[in-house]
C-alpha cells in the first residue's frame, strides 16, 4: 500500500494541479433574461461561445420564449440572427412583441444535412450574434463541430432536439428540457456547476 500524503503537501510541492473554480459571472456573460434561470447558470446566464441544447417534449411548448429576452437584446445590439431549418414558420408578430428586431433575423430553409453545414458556417463566421437550428439525428461528431463553430465565432448556438435526445450524452455546454405538464424548463447539464434540484417556471410569453 503507498503512503498517505496531505493534500496541503502535494498541492505545496506541486505535485498535482489545482483548477479553478468556475467564475459565477463574467465580463463576456449572456444573460437569458430569465432571473429564475439565470440564478441557476454558474455564467448567470447562457455559456457564452457556446452551444446550448434545448430538449423539448413536443413542438409549441412556447421553447422559443426562452430565447426571445437575448435574441432581442442581441438585435438591439445590431447583432444578426439565423433561424435555420426551424419545423414552422416563426410568427413574426410573436417575435416582434417580444422585442426582436426582425430586419435582423434570417430564416434559412434547409434540409437537415444542409442544416447543419449552414449553422456551422454561420457560427464560425464572426458576424451572428446567435443561431438557432433543428437538426435531424445530429451525431455527436456534428454537434462538436458546433461547439467549436460557437467558441470560434464567439457566437451563441442553440440546437432544438426532442425530449428523447436527453438519454445520449452530448458537447453541448448547456442542456435544457422543457417539459410539457407543468410547463417548467429543467437544466440537465450545466458546464462549470452542478444542474439545479429543481425545475423553473417557463416565461408567461405568447407561444412561438
């Protein structure tokens, strides 16, 4: 059996490496505008460069109203939009009242191979301030290749996948579920905390 070393002595001889811990707040931070949510995000808010997953239990949850605080603030800003491949048509007056800058919003009609390629284009290009995408059975391979897209265009990545999607493990720096009965989001991964015990209400929004 090996000998019993102090912690405090390897970490004085330097014997193993002691990280940091994850700052709560940050001078690159992106709140969701959500105070409930932001609470329970060590970045109180959404990682920034990331890519965030949204996991819903069905299309019409209203899980676009997550966003809409942030993707008005970053149109404000006037920083561009791209909706790719989204299952419907966004309501415009929906996003109009929410706040969103519509002359800042593209919507890109795509197939889910082309889906894919476009919002990674789009994230590692610099110029979006945030792009969202539907894709079909993304690997995981696809879905890192997002993340590093994100963390290169230091741009926000959101990614809507079924409910289904939460047994699989992914790169995605956050994971949200949005559950139908009550409708409440849950985080299931949060990079640099643990997920909180509980579920936050969902925005009182009009649905997407």
């Amino acid at each position: 059996m090996g000998a019993v070393v102090a912690l405090d002595q390897l970490l004085a001889e330097r014997t193993i490496w002691r990280g940091k811990a994850p700052a709560r707040a940050s001078s690159r931070a992106q709140p969701t505008g959500l105070a409930a949510l932001d609470a329970a995000l060590p970045f109180a808010g959404w990682p920034p460069a990331s890519l965030s997953e949204v996991l819903v239990a069905c299309d019409g949850l209203g899980e676009l109203s997550l966003l809409w605080p942030t993707l008005a603030r970053l149109t404000a800003e006037g920083r561009p939009v791209v909706v790719i491949g989204p299952p419907y048509l966004p309501y415009a007056p929906a996003w109009h009242l929410a706040g969103v800058a519509l002359d800042k919003v593209t919507v890109v009609h795509a197939d889910a191979t082309r889906a894919m390629w476009a919002a990674e284009q789009c994230l590692r290009s610099s110029a979006c301030g945030a792009v969202l995408c539907w894709p079909k059975n993304p690997t995981d391979q696809a879905l890192r290749r997002l993340q590093v897209a994100s963390e290169t265009g230091h741009a926000l990545g959101f990614v809507f996948r079924p409910e289904r999607a939460a047994d699989n493990p992914s790169p995605a720096a956050l994971r949200l579920h949005v559950q139908a009965h009550p409708r409440r989001v849950r985080v299931l991964k949060c990079r640099g905390a643990n997920p909180p015990p509980h579920s936050i209400p969902m925005p009182a929004f009009a649905l997407a």
